[in-house]
C-alpha cells in the first residue's frame, strides 16, 4: 500500500494542517428580532436561545456579541397585528419602531453592519410577501411597496438590504431606486433560490407572519428544482444584487454548490429557524450533541461553498471560539 490517506489524520496537527475549509466569526451574520415596548427579552419558544428583543435590549445583545468579534446582524420586525394592513404601509412609515431601531443601532455602533428584511409579511394582514388580492399575489405593484421599504432602510442607516420577498424584478427596482436617491453605497444581499419551505415554521411563529390563506409556493421556489436556482442568480446577478443567497441551507447544498460555481458574487447561505430548532430540540432530548452538531452544521456550509452564513447559531458559536482562544 503506497496510498494510506489515513496519515494525514494521524494527529490533531497534521489534521488541522490539510483542514481545508474553516468557519470564521467574520463569516457570520447573526439574525434578531425586535418588539416594541421597553425592557422586553421574550424566547421564541420554537427556538430556545433566540429571543426577541425591545431595542434597549437590543443594544445590549449586539454589544456583548460586538465583544465576541460578532458585528452582522439581520434584523426583524415582530409587528402587532393592529398595525399589519394589505399594503404593509408600516413597513415604511417614518418613525416606526424598525426603522427607528435600525437607526438607534447604527447610532450607538457605527462600526457594526446593519442587515435589513424586505418583504410585506410582518406587516401583511394577509401574512403574504406581496400584496394579496382574489387569492393572487401581484408582483408589479408589490415592487413600489418593496422600493419604499427599501429606501426607508437605507435611509435609516442599513448597510445591506436582504429582499426576501421572492419577486421578479425586485432587485432592479430597488437598486435603481436606491442609485436615483443617493444610496449608492447601499448594498443589496438577495434572497435568490429562496425555497418554499416548511423549515421556516419556528421564524413564523417568532413573528407571527404565517400565510393566513394559501401558501407561498406561486413566489418561493420548488425544492425540486436546482435549474431554476441559475436562472434566479443570473437575472439577481445583472439587477445588482451583491451577493447571492440560497434558503434554507442544509437541504439545499447542492444549490450552494451550483451557485458558488457558476458565480463570481460571494454566496450567503441562511441556516433557517427550523434547522436550528431541531438541532436544539433533540440536544434537549439528550438524541444529540447540539455543540457538535452545530460546527458540522456551519462547516458544511462553507465546504459547499458558502462565503457567508446566516446562523442563529453565530453568538454561541463565536462564544465558542472566544473561550478556546
Ligand atoms: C419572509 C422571511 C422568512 C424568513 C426570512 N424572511 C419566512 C417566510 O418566507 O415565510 C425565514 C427565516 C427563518 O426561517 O429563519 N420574508
């Protein structure tokens, strides 16, 4: 036997010596959710460890995480029903309680980068993405809601802008409408082969923005269909965005794959609400261990590869790194 590949494993050295692909804290983009009011930390009971927070709380989370090398956040509105309506006008009312979070972080840590969501459906009463009539989801006029969410965001200080809303045209409408108003330097992460999927349950629940009727499958894509992906990145591609996202990330690692090698834009991949729910619900069952499962989770991604990841995973992880350096 010339060939014994087993060599190359035979100590902690020389295996992380030929590691190829590493996870660093800098890769990570931390997703939170916001609430109005005051003094207000409230777990997602789908989601242990992940809560929602009043902004004086929410300050306080991104500095510890700040502390820990953590400075991307993805931040999401939970908005109370009373002010959701069919046109998500809340979405982009001066002085609301995101926009006015979005401002507050920038404010306190200009050095941290903002992530923000656009799409209508925490603000929807219908729970859809785009405006809903005669159980259709019309995508034109959606566009003019989105650009205006767009706008407020970039106006409050935003530093990328994650459309999530999986209309066509989108990414165009809202780079040209950020360029005519001065927001050139505005970046734009899009949500690209975003999938209709069930593993946003835990997300929905955090928000309370599920569908009331019918689903998303006329926007969100087919997990069937990887071709679709390339068509998706290619129009995001020339439209714009800076960076190209696939959703959710573990049942889609061939899609990262397809992306990353068919693209010279980084790819993001969005560990979704769901495969961290499972991963901690059977850590608490004692089925498995959820610290490990974790890192194999977010190595898998890169190895795909993923440049950056959205994990609500990030600030355990960069605890992680913190306490063994
Ligand atoms: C909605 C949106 C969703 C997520 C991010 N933005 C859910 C959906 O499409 O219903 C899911 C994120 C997660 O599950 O972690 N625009």
């Amino acid at each position: 036997m010339f060939r014994r590949p087993r060599r190359n494993r035979k100590t902690a050295a020389i295996r992380e010596m030929v590691q190829e692909n590493q996870v660093r804290v800098q890769d990570l983009i931390f997703p939170l959710f916001v609430i109005d009011g005051q003094n207000k930390k409230i777990e997602v009971a789908s989601m242990p460890g992940i809560y929602r927070y009043s902004t004086d709380q929410l300050l306080k989370e991104i500095d510890s995480c700040m502390e820990l090398g953590l400075r991307t956040f993805d931040l999401f509105p939970s908005i109370d029903d009373s002010l959701k309506d069919k046109y998500a006008s809340e979405a982009y009312r001066e002085g609301s309680m995101y926009l006015n979070a979005i401002a507050k972080v920038k404010e306190t840590f200009p050095e941290c980068c903002i992530m923000t969501d656009i799409a209508m459906d925490p603000y929807s009463s219908d729970g859809h993405d785009g405006i809903f009539e005669n159980g259709e989801i019309l995508n034109d006029p959606t566009l003019e809601v989105l650009s205006n969410m767009a706008l407020a965001q970039a106006q409050a200080g935003a530093d990328i802008l994650g459309p999530s809303d999986m209309m066509d045209g989108r990414v165009a409408h809202m780079r040209e409408a950020l360029d005519i108003n001065n927001f050139p330097n505005v970046s734009i992460m899009s949500y690209t082969a975003k999938y209709a999927s069930a593993y946003y349950g835990p997300f929905r629940d955090a928000l309370d923005s599920a569908p009331k009727a019918g689903d998303k499958k006329t926007y969100q894509m087919n997990p069937a269909n990887s071709r679709e992906a390339l068509i998706e990145a290619e129009l995001d591609m020339v439209e714009g965005a800076d960076f190209l996202m696939v959703k959710p990330a573990l049942s889609y690692l061939d899609i990262i794959q397809l992306l990353n090698e068919n693209f010279e834009l980084p790819i993001a991949a969005y560990n979704v609400s769901g495969e961290y729910s499972m991963v901690k619900a059977a850590h608490q069952k004692g089925w498995l261990d959820g610290q490990q499962i974790m890192n194999e989770t977010l190595i898998s991604l890169k190895r795909a590869g993923a440049k950056v990841i959205l994990t609500y995973f990030a600030k355990e992880f960069a605890l992680q790194e913190a306490k063994e350096a």
